[in-house]
C-alpha cells in the first residue's frame, strides 16, 4: 500500500485576502462516485477530485464509492463513503452492528492482516518522512485477538431529545465519529464478552436513577479475575440511588466506585485495597493498578511487548538501566529481574508511589522510583549519577524531544523506544541518529485493533 501525508490545516482567511475563487466549492450535501487510490496516514481512502485532494472516511485503496462531501478546505475536502460500488478485497462486513456510527472502532471495515500492514507500512514511511531513517531490521508484527482485548473504557452517559420530537432519551456509548455525539449501543465487541453482555443492563439501571441526569459517563476498568465499574456523577447521589448501584455490583461481583468530583472512591466491597492486578507470567510478577491509573489495555499485547523490549535492550546482570515515563512500573519491574539495579522515572507522583508499591509486593529491592519533570535537564540529578547502560523510553504521543536531547550524556550502548505516535517516533528518531546512534530495529504493536492507533518499537544502538 502507498501512503500519503494530510496536508495541514490552513490558515484562516481575513477579510480582503486573496483566494483562489476559480475552482468550483464543493456541496457539502453532494454525491459523487471515485475511485480511491491509497490510504493517508490516518487510514483514510484517497482519491482526486476537481483537481484536490479528497481523504474519504470508510473506503479503501482499489475500490470505486459513492462518497458524500463532508468538509471542503483550502487544500483539500473530505468525504465518507455511502456505498461501496466496487470493494477491495481487504474489505470485510463489520464484526460490530455499532461500527458504522459508532467513533470506538473506526477500522473494521478492513481485514485486521490489512489493518496491520498498513500501521506498518505508516511506521516505515514516517521514519523516513520525518527522521530520514530506515530501520535495519523490520520487526514481526506484535498481533493478538482482534476482539475482546480491551481492558478500559469510558460509557458516556447522555440525554438527547429525538429529532422527531417528544421527551429526551438516553444515550449510552461512545462518541460518534467525527462527533461530540454519542452512539448508543447495546453490546460493545473490543471489551471482554462478559461485560459487554452488561450494557444493556447498565443503561437501564441509569433510567431508573434518580439522578440519571447527573451522571455523566461510567468508567470500566477490568483486570486479571476483577472487574470495576466508575460511576462519575455531578450532583450527590441519593440513597435509593446508591443501593441500586450496590445491588447491582454485588450481584454480578463487581467493585463499585462513585466519582463526584476528582477523585473515586470505592463503595464495593468495603474490605480489601482500592487496586486490580494483571500478570507477566515470563516475568513471575504481579501488578496491581487504581481503576483509574494508565495503563496498557490490551493484556495480550502487553505481555508480549514487555519481552519484547526487554529481548531488545539485551539486559546484562551488571547493567544499571533507566527506564524513562514508567508508569506504575510496567516495564520497571521486568527490567529490575535481569538487571543489576533500574531507575524508573515519571511526571506523576502518585505513579512512581504505585511503582514502589509494586516493587515492594513482588519482593524487588533494586527499583527507584523517581517523579521528575522530563521535559528539563535531568542529567545531574542524584538519582542519575553513576550513569546508566540501558535506556527505555515509553513516552506519550507528544513524544521525548527533549529527553532524547539529554540522554546522549549517558552514553548508553542501547535505546528502546515504545511509541504511540510513528510521527514523534520519527522525529525523535532524527534526533538519536544524529547523537551517534543507529536505528537497529523497528516495528509495530495491533495494541489497538480495529482503530487507527499505530504503536511501535524501536531498538538504537550506540555507533
């Protein structure tokens, strides 16, 4: 497949500027038919149109749609497929019966071989765009369940008065696409079968809330053999209320936690701490995590990706390795089974004080747990003296620039980047080679099926 790059959003005119008023504005309401050419690097069809570009939602390289325009711009328009005139053959019918409204899933029009050769081939080409890099090495691709993996999520919770008329209905789901609105659904395919058989039981507990116009969404969180539920609400509950949401958690074993301002607290059951757990079997620990905490969603994936990046950066029982955006430990604690001593650094507190939890509950005395601003010169900070042999990097989708500036000091012999972000990746990428690194090895992660998301690895080894 060919990609090709979204043109930026343009600026916005002033009165008396000069346009280019030849070209004929396309009619949002019309209907065209076109023939889609390759994917952008969103995973949207491409095609030709009045001599634009038109990026189009829900259609794929090969095929000839019956498009609408959605949006015209200076650059370019955009579109969405209405009708599938001729298909590709990546095409498959939907798993979800929510997937043509519903924003959860945007990709499950395409076959998931396709999806993830695709994610592929936009790795490649952003790290040759931005970071003028190839990777001398391309990883198989990191692949599991297509359905069923996901591990969090946030039900929005809303009422909506119906276009014909008549008393607001609630709304239960997910954003539509494209869309502040939400889809109401009945059955969610990405989270674990057994929850997503509760959805309609839970919209119908909130109809029979009194407070049902002040909740806003629930949250799910599930981990290894527990499943929770966050229910965020904006005005106090009443009692009849909570005894509804109580009920309902003890009679299908759930913990239940009520959120009316910043912080969640758990009503179910009373005893026992506010934490889920999941397992790294290879590694022979356990984590336990807030309802509330990041983590990785997909369990299956993660598994993987932990061994291997710790595979990657080929830890030595004498190395000291620094392992940079840690989180609640989730590379931290691997790393600290093979390594003589690993620091693990992040921006927020309260997760460097769940990663020392952890360290301490798997019987691990070689961690540090440090909270630092990464975006300033951390180089001389106490805990970085002594220099490290390793380096991990877990960044968020804003990606290390400033980080990857400073780690050049440390001298490390290798890198591993995890990424959520190829653009960021790339960039930062540019930045290593041009420090005396080499971009050894690289490839993508299906943590996120059937969306767009594209998460890679990459390995930089010292020249």
């Amino acid at each position: 497949m060919r990609f090709k790059k979204s043109s930026p959003p343009p600026k916005k005119s002033h009165p008396g500027s000069s346009r280019n008023t030849d070209r004929p504005r396309p009619n949002p309401r019309e209907t065209l038919e076109i023939d889609i050419e390759q994917l952008s690097h969103e995973v949207r069809g491409i095609a030709r149109y009045r001599g634009k570009t038109l990026f189009v939602d829900n259609a794929l390289p090969g095929e000839k749609v019956k498009a609408r325009i959605t949006a015209s711009r200076a650059k370019f328009d955009e579109a969405v497929a209405i009708e599938i005139l001729e298909p590709a053959a990546i095409r498959q019918t939907p798993p979800c019966p929510h997937a043509a409204e519903c924003g959860g899933c945007s990709l499950q029009h395409m076959a998931p071989q396709a999806q993830i050769e695709a994610k592929q081939q936009i790795l490649l080409d952003q790290l040759q765009r931005f970071g003028k890099a190839a990777p001398e090495e391309v990883l198989p691709p990191l692949t599991g369940p297509d359905l069923g993996y996901r591990s969090k999520a946030r039900l929005g919770v809303r009422y909506v008065k119906p276009k014909s008329g008549g008393k607001p209905e609630l709304v239960f789901g997910f954003r539509e696409k494209g869309s502040n609105n939400l889809t109401d659904i009945s059955q969610c395919l990405v989270l674990p079968e057994a929850f997503s058989a509760l959805i309609p039981e839970l919209k119908q507990l909130v109809e029979r809330c009194n407070t049902r116009r002040h909740i806003s969404h629930i949250e799910v969180a599930i981990g290894e053999d527990t499943t929770a539920l966050v229910v965020r609400h904006l005005q106090p509950l009443t009692n009849e209320d909570r005894s509804l949401w109580l009920t309902f958690a003890q009679v299908h074993d759930l913990h239940l936690y009520f959120q009316p301002g910043e912080e969640a607290h758990k009503a179910w059951p009373e005893a026992g701490p506010e934490r889920l757990a999941y397992a790294l079997p290879e590694f022979g620990l356990t984590l336990q995590f807030h309802p509330q905490d990041f983590i990785q969603v997909n369990f299956g994936i993660n598994r993987k990706m932990v061994h291997t990046a710790i595979e990657l950066l080929d830890i030595q029982p004498k190395d000291r390795v620094l392992d940079l955006f840690c989180g609640l430990g989730n590379f931290t604690l691997p790393i600290a089974t093979r390594a003589r001593e690993v620091v693990g650094v992040e921006g927020i507190l309260e997760l460097t004080r769940r990663g020392q939890e952890n360290a301490t509950a798997n019987g691990l005395a070689n961690i540090q747990f440090q909270a630092a601003d990464l975006t300033a010169d951390f180089t001389r900070s106490p805990w970085a003296r002594g220099g490290f042999d390793k380096i991990l990097l877990d960044p968020p989708r804003t990606g290390a620039l400033e980080v990857v500036r400073n780690i050049g000091h440390f001298n490390a012999s290798r890198i591993v980047y995890v990424s959520c972000n190829p653009a960021t990746l790339a960039r930062d990428a540019a930045e290593l080679i041009q420090r005396g690194y080499r971009l050894s090895k690289a490839g993508v992660m299906d943590m996120f099926p059937h969306t767009t998301h594209v998460e890679s690895i990459a390995l930089f080894e010292r020249q």
